[in-house]
C-alpha cells in the first residue's frame, strides 16, 4: 500500500517556475542585506 498525502484542491500548487523565482527574489534580498552589514562593519574595524 502506498500513502497519498492529502492535498488542498482550495489552493492551487504553485508551478516550479513560481517556487524558484520567489526562493532566488529571497536569496538575493538576503545577500544585498548580508552585504550591507560587512561593508557597515568593516568601516567600524579599522583603527
């Protein structure tokens, strides 16, 4: 016997194209604050 996850016919599933776009727009919001922080920083290091 195999199990069937149930599934929500109320929300349609997002296409791949969709999943992948919204995980890359994260990604790079994360790097741009990522690098916003070192270059803050590295100003605060030097002596």
């Amino acid at each position: 016997m195999t199990r069937k996850t149930p599934r929500s016919d109320a929300t349609k599933p997002e296409s791949r194209e969709d999943r992948l776009k919204q995980a890359l727009k994260a990604n790079l919001a994360r790097r741009k604050q990522q690098a916003r922080k070192r270059k803050a920083g590295a100003g605060k290091e030097q002596r």
